[in-house]
C-alpha cells in the first residue's frame, strides 16, 4: 500500500493497517510536509518518496490511499486510475460534482472497479446494525430518518458551503446507503443568518417517499456526537449511543463524550480498510464505488445552492454507467 | 367545581382532583351523555346538572372545568367569561384563531383573568425542568430544539388540519413557552403525499432566531412517546424518557413504553389542576392565558395553510391586549 | 390530623397533605420545638399544641402521624393505641424489637389495626411495579436480590447499629414485601474495621429461598440513589432511575443524582399519606403494620447482632396474632 | 504460531489472528478431532499436525495458543516451557493451585516470562476504561466491588466448583487486576441448596480492605451479561452496558443481550492475540502471568471449599519467585 497524505487521517490508517490488518503492508508514504511523512512512515518501515505520482507508480504499491487536502483528490484519483491502481479516497471525491463524474466515466471506461471512496460509516458496526434492522422489517416502512451529527468545534468545515461538502456529506450518502434509495431533493437552512451558517438542518427527500431531517453543528461544544433514529410504520431503530465506563460522581450520573472522531469511528476505519484491502488485493472491491462519490457531491451541490436559494433544491443526476448497476 | 364533559379526559380530571387537589371540590358535573355524567359524578358525590348553561351559572360552582368536544370550546368559554366565572379550557381554545381572538377580546374588556387554556405540559416535571435548564444557561444560546410527539395509533387527530390543530398544538405552545420567545413562520410537510398526511415535520422559526424541528405522528405503532431536546451554543438538554422498571427477559433489554397520554402525563395533569384550583379561588391565574390560546390556534392555521400550499408561511398575530403584557 | 415532630420529614407531610391529600386536614401539630412547630403549623392554619399526649387525646384529631425522634416513637404509639386513633408511625416503629412486639400485643388486645408504619417505599410507583413484575412472574422463580441505599452523606444514621436501624431497616422491610416473603437469616459486613463501619454489606436469606444482597453506605458521597435489581429463573427486572432531564455538556452525557432522599420518594411520600388518610378514616388502613414494624425491628436485631459476631444469625419471631395474619 | 484445540474458542482465535493481526500467521493447528483441526487451519492455510507435542517442537511454531480441554492445560504449557516457546493459555491455567504453582516454578527456573493466560477482560476497553476511571482517583478509595456474570445457560460449567473455576475464575482475576490487590479470603454461597448451586454469590475480601460481591449466574436465561460497579469514598464507576442499536416497536424500548462471550468480548480477544503476539515474538510479554494463573486457582480452590464449608475461606499463597516482583 502506497499511502498519500499523512496528516491526522493518513497517519492514522497507517498505524491501523500496521495493527490490525495482516493482509496489508504500507511500503510507501508521500505527504507535502517531508517530515509528517517521514513521523508516520518510519514507525512501520515504509519509504517515504518525492511526489504522489511516484508512490503511485511505484512497482511496489499495490493500492493507494488517498488521504490529503480535498482540492486533490479528483487529479490523484485520476493518476491512480489511469495507472489501473486499486484506490482509496477520503471523501469527498472531487470538489464538484462535475469533477466526480469525470472519474466515473474514467473508471467506467475501464470497465472494472478500481476506486472505492472513503464512506466509514458504512462500516461501522452501529450503523451497519441500524441498516439490518431496517432491512429485518423491525420498523416496517420508512417514514422519517432524524439524523445529528456534531462537532465540538470547527475544524475542517469552515465555511457554509464547506460545513455541507465536508461534514453533511456523510448523512448525504448514509440516509442513500441506510435506506438503499437515492435523494430526490433537499433543503438546507440555518437558524444563523449572517456569519457562519452553522448549524444547518437539511430536510431531504427520497426517491422512494421517506424524508430525512439532518442537523449539523460543527461547534456544538460538548464533544464530538452522530446520532440517527430511524422512525417507521411500526416501530423506531436508532443507533444506541454507547461509553466504555459511567460515573456517578459529586452529582451526576454520566457518560463521556469524545470530542475525536477518529476516536469515534475507529472500528469503522479498521473494518473499513480490513475489508477493502482484502477486495483491493483480488480486484474486486465492493464498498462505496465511484458513483456513490459522484452522488454525495451531486446533492451536496443541491445543498449549497438551497442554503443560498431558500428553496427546495431537485437532485438530478447524469447517467448511470452499467458498471454500477 | 363543575366540569362540563365526562369523557375519557373530564372523568380523569374529576377522580384527580377528588384524590389529589385539597383545596377543591367537583360539585357539578354536565354531559351530553346523562350516564356519562352520573358514572364520573356519583363516586365524588357531585351532581349531575341538566346544561352547561346551567351548571355555569349555577351559585354552587366557583370555577368551571371545559373538557367537552373541541368545537363547544370557544361558546362554552364565552358563557364563563360573561357569568364571570374562572374557567380551565382545554385545547385548543378554539377552533379558529378569530374565534379565539373573540375570547381574548370579551377577556381583556373585563380587565380581569379569568381563563386559562389546558396546555398541561407547561406543569410536567420534565418540560418544567427541560426550562429552567434552558433559563440557567447551561446550554447557552439556543439553536435548534427537535421537538416529537407520537401517538401509537390515531384516536382524536384523524386528518391533516387535525393532526395540527389537536396534536401538534402542544408544541406549538411549549416551544414558546419554553423558549419564551414567538413563533414567525412555520412550514409543515409530510412524507405521505396521499391519504392521511402522518407523520408530519414541521419547520419553525422563533422571532429569537432559533429554529425548530417537530416530528407528530399519530400511528406511530409502537406507543405513545414525547421527547424534546434543545440544542445550544454550549451543549443539549433533553427530556429522559422514564419508566419505573427495566427488564432483561428472552434477550432484550427492555424499558415499557406507554400507549396512553394521559397516564404519560398523570403528574403534569395533577398539578395543573393543583395549580390552578388555588389560584382560581383567589381570582388570580398565571396559566396558559386566552392569548396563548389565540397564539397556538393563530400558527395552527399557518401549519394547516403550509401542509397544503408547501410554503413557509407567516404567522401574523392582532393586537395583544395590555392584560397579556 | 395531629402533626407530632415538625422537623424536615414532619413538616414535608403536613405540606403534602395540605397540597395533595383531599381526604384530610391537618389541624394540630407539636414539636419539642414550638418555633419549630410554629413554623410548619402556620401555613397551612393548624393549631399548635403544648404536649405530644394533649395532641393524641385531642377530639379535634382523628389520626395522627408521628415524625419525632425515633427514640419516643414506641411511647407514642403506645399512647395512641390507648386512646383508639388511628396513627401512622415513621419508621422504626421501636427502638427494639421488644419494644415493638410490645406495640403488636396492645394493638392486637384491641382486636382492630390502628398502626400503620412508614416503610413508604410500599407506595413508592417504581418499588410497585417491581413487585408486579415479579408477581406477573416475568423474571420467573426469584433466586437473588441485589439492593443498594446510598446517601451523599451521612445524617441521622452516624453509628454502627444506627446505619441498621436507621436506613437498612428499608431494605429489610422492603425485600420482604417485594417477594412475600420472611427473612430467615442475616449477616452484615463491613470494607471498614476500624471507625464508622460503612458501608455495610447484608447477605439475607429468605424462608422461600432466595437470597439477598444488600449496600447501604451512608456516605457516598455523590448523591442520593436507591437501585434494585431482582434476579430470577427466567430473567431480571430493576428500578430504572430516572432524571426529569439529561444535558450533553463540555464532554458529559448525564442526568442530575439527587442528593435528597424526600425528594427522591416525593411520589412515594404522597401515596403513603393520601392512601392511608383514606383509609384510615373509615379505619381499615392495610399499609405496613405493627407486624411488620416489629419484623424489621428484630431483623435489623439480628443484623447488629452479626455486624458483632461476624456470623450469620437466625431471626427468631414471636407468636404472630391472628390480626395480622 | 501454532493453535492446540480447534474448537470455539480455538477456532475463533485462528480466525482473529488472520483478520486482525498482522505481526502473527498460524502455521500449525492441532486438535484431537482431524476434521475440526482441518475446518479451522484450511482457511489460513495452516498446516494440520499429529500431535500436541509435535506443533510445540516444531521449528515453524514460535508461539503456541492453548485452547484445548482445561485438563491437558498444565501438561501442554510444561512441554512449552520445556521447549522455550513463548504460549498463551486460555484459563485455567490448571485444574489445581498445585500443578499451577509447578508451572510458576518451572518458568521462573528458566528465569524469564514464556507464558501469558488468557485473562482477556484486562485487554477489554470496558474493564481497561474502569480500571483507569479508578487509577485516576475518580472514585476515591474503594470500598466495595459489585460484579456480575450471566450465562443464557450452563455450557462448560456445569457442577458447582466448575462454576467457580471455570466461570467465576474471570472474576477472581479481574478483580486483583482491577484494584491493584491480593485476594485475602472468599466465601461462596449460593441460594440453591440441593442440585446444581447456580447462581452462586461470592463475598471477597482484599488485602487492602476493599470488599467484593461477585454473582456468576449461568442459567440466567436472557442472555450473556457481564457488569460491575466499583464504589469508592467519592462515587461510583461502572461497566456501561452497550448495544449498537436500540429499538422502539410494540410497546417496548430496548436493546438485544447477547447470549454468546466470544461476541460480547470480541474486542478483549482481539487486543489480546494482538498485543501478546507483538510481545510474544520479541520475548517480553506483560500480560497475565503464570502467577496470576497461579492466583486465580488458589483463590478458586478457596472458593470450591468455602461452597462446602459455608465458612469465610482464607487464600494462602506459597512464596512468590521473584520474576513475578
């Protein structure tokens, strides 16, 4: 494995493949800062080289993982198919939609799936749990999906738009892969109406009748928080918010509440890179495809545009290549 | 006391003011159903009058309970505020906003309160607490709240404006109670675009700035259910749904969920009553006012206007007479 | 009603009753403190008496309850038994449990129950439905009960013995009660060898069989907390604690402890008074009797007893009179 | 490494170790039964051998994993130190304090740790969060311990000392590990008197004064649960009980028990393989030691006697080598 990008994210996918996946190995590092790539190469014994072109040519790089700014990750994508490299890409997969949809024609065209984007949630064993007792029937048919996600404080979403693309894109694509159904249209808006517009409650409509009533807060203060309950004709699932250890102490009877996501989702990465590495090795990855990206852009698009509009904003997307029927 | 309508709703409040509420004594009660009446009357020893006009008028009652159906409401109120008697109206007030705002008109000419309007959450333990939260600042400043109401199946609210103007009004008046802030504009859509417009998420727009999200859904399935969490600047406060005993029996871990609102809400009934019995007899409520009861009708209507036209519409509320200062 | 002790739990039941207990009306209080008594009788218009024995012959008292220091309670009662009024006793009913079968003799030599003791977990709704649950048989056969009883810190129980009779004493009717059953044996332990032996752990075995495990620490530090947890055959069942309110806040998920148990057993407190009120006018309470008073008394005997000896001691009883079979 | 015994746990383990591990590879699997031993090394593509003795010796085994009938535990351990291979045993680490305390002197003869026993819980992020919750002086001075551990029903243990060294053994460990302590004295007790005694109630005393109330149930019926509660002079730490997801349908909210300890403690076996086969391949592992497996039997053996004797049973321990200071 090649690994691009070693800040907060990359290192941290090396130091879980080095741990806990055994049929992986990171042989090679690239990061704009030499040093953040030598600090997270060196422990594992990976090289660290001179551009992400290189690593991504290199005979010794099986598959790479594409964990740097945002802004480059369509052209890296690119370079990674067009060498017929298995890759993975933190989300988002491109800055627009339209640019996310030149890589899906690109691994269309190839007519094999080498690019799988960097969804964890899909992974994660509460919501993965959520998605099967829909899918049991236990709620009976969908009605509403409540769904939070909060941060303690700004980091990367740092504009209105950003707070969207970089943050509500997990419930864009969660809601779409929990319900197995497609976003129709959505609305963004925001208690805040001049400065920072955080935060926002995204109303989203499915192709198949369920809405979804999303908040998020990347300055909620308290931690670090992703919440979502399911409500259906016969009952409601919701993820079970779960502590290692409860305290009751000078008053109060609590939990605590990270303020780290990686912290908060780190089953969902090891699994997530566990089982792709597993497919990307044989050639058949089957997590969030290239289309799955391209759509997460495409309503995130819609969302930016409600947030201005006031509206209602429809989802209307390009075709679908047979190769992700 | 004399209650007017023995229903499911007056005969509880008839047995718990006979066990909980010293300072009163139901003397009179009126039904259409003449059996209805003497089953609710004849354990408390009361007597079972020939009208509501007559037992309104009557010398031996002090104060006037109004559970009768919700269209005699507004009449049945003007009777009271004309002989001059403390009246305790359940909701809503009325059925339109102009005839409420009648009841607020004939109030204010008296210059003396004589109404209060039956939205008993403002008296629940949890909603008490989930304000004086709010008004300690322990969450800051309030952002968003997400208000739900479920029923397990439909009793009462049985079409679209219903499920507004009988269900959803409880919200309407607790965020602004909780919030003591306006209600600007409201947007009601529903997932169900065919038959019985359930569940329906309602948008709200405080004066204040902060936004609400309120699911109701009336055939919710699995029980009855009321939760609310408001979100701050500095963190959340919510209601902690209760329920006297866990089990852990057949694999599951499981607290009862109630199917019944007035046992959900038996406490907050109490002391209503409670409350109002002794400041009724001293001529001085501080209760839901006729104007709050105009107020929720008032953006009921927007609710009703918005379900159909699929606008944010506006709630426009007349003058606000100096009694409700 | 005659009011005999003023202090905080004297004076907590002459309000409930003036707020919440229709059937009576308080109308004499004394308290070896007459500001004390003053202080409590005032509000709600009752008389203050000059002696405790003057309030239980007075013909304007029908029933009386007596809060004052444990130590006058079996003299108390004495007196009232004697005078043919109906009165409730907070717990301990005695100081000894020769004391109490003292009390068991006289009111069974008069052939009609007019005592009942203030064991008003009985009334509690969560203590309730636990005894439903276990009676509906959904744990199946009871094989053990965990019991905790946690003060912040300790008050009236600041001895070794005391912490028996004082607060234990709850536990040792309250388990009783819950599985219909006698307590056959008891052994108490302490973590503290030296100094003020708490906590204290009892092992209690039952007649039936099962067994019981029971904290009591009366400096906990944290808070007010009674749990309860009954295992059976087929599963558990529990007191589920509740909070009217939880808060996320500066990376705490948690709901208030607290640290007051007359606002713990509000609820419970009120249904003790207002059922007995009742019942006791027409003079057949059917709450916690002298039996049962004099039963806790000589297991909390045999738990002092074991607290010394360090060996499990048998509770031996005396002859049960027919009234209380 | 080299697996002895290929059932559940066995089988699981190899498994772990390929998805999880990527410091070791199972190269040899043993068991007395060929096909179970080739159902759990084909997948790895580990090799089947003839004999325990064989896969010890064998040059391409440098670790071995015992999880064969607890019997041939001390036995295969002895050819392991023998042979100077790094093992890991589950627990027991033998069936009586004697043989285990010949494994102790075997291994400190050879001066240096080979052998680690499977005490998983001080690798689960349950256990490990409360221990640091009571290392950083949360909870003040501990003074008691309340520990639970439910089977849905008996499978190993299935006679009244099984129950204690095969199910309560965890407990026994976790608690020294826990606190920091040495047990001093246990005692056993069980509310079933004639047949199988389950459940059985433990009251441990430790060196250090803390006292601890252990339940071990394995006929409990609803599920697998394991919980404890640590109370200390300021508060109280506690397990918090998790599930992915929660459900609110036909009156109940809940969350599923498990009934299987190979899924409730997938995480702790994870760790564990993980982090003793990092340790294990460089020669230093810190993991439980042949003297706490020593421990853990000496504590039981009390324990088994005290079931009989009814007597409070002191642990004494035979000298302590100085590679376990």
């Amino acid at each position: 494995m090649g690994v691009i990008g070693a800040g907060a994210m990359g290192a941290d996918h090396i130091r879980t493949i080095a741990s806990s996946v055994p049929s992986a190995r990171v042989s090679a590092v690239y990061d704009f800062n030499r040093d953040t790539a030598y600090a997270a190469a060196a422990p594992v014994g990976a090289d660290v080289v001179g551009s992400a072109e290189e690593l991504i040519e290199s005979s010794g790089v099986d598959a790479v993982i594409i964990a740097s700014p945002d802004r480059t990750h369509a052209e890296l994508v690119r370079i990674c198919l067009a060498a017929g490299k298995q890759v993975l890409c933190e989300k988002p997969l491109a800055v627009t939609a339209d640019e996310a949809y030149g890589l899906v024609e690109a691994e269309a065209a190839g007519g094999q799936r080498l690019l799988q984007v960097g969804f964890m949630r899909r992974f994660d064993p509460g919501f993965v749990a959520l998605r099967r007792t829909i899918t049991d029937g236990v709620v009976g048919d969908v009605r509403l999906v409540h769904a939070i996600h909060r941060n303690a404080s700004s980091s990367t979403s740092t504009d209105d738009a950003g707070l969207i693309t970089g943050s509500m894109i997990h419930e864009l694509d969660t809601v779409a892969w929990l319900l197995d159904d497609e976003v129709a249209s959505i609305r963004v808006e925001s208690p805040i109406v001049e400065g920072f517009r955080d935060p926002q409650l995204a109303t989203i409509w499915m192709r198949g009748g369920a809405m979804i009533s999303a908040e998020v807060f990347v300055n909620a203060g308290y931690g670090y928080d992703v919440r979502c309950e399911v409500v259906g004709s016969k009952g409601t699932a919701a993820l079970s918010p779960s502590a290692p250890v409860s305290t009751r102490v000078a008053g109060v009877d609590g939990v605590p509440v990270r303020d780290d996501f990686v912290a908060h989702f780190a089953d969902a990465y090891r699994i997530e890179l566990s089982t792709w590495a597993g497919e990307a090795l044989t050639g058949s990855t089957t997590g969030p495809s290239a289309w799955d990206g391209y759509v997460a852009n495409a309503v995130a698009e819609a969302g930016v545009l409600s947030l201005s509009s006031g509206a209602r904003e429809p989802v209307t997307l390009r075709e679908r290549p047979a190769l992700y029927a």
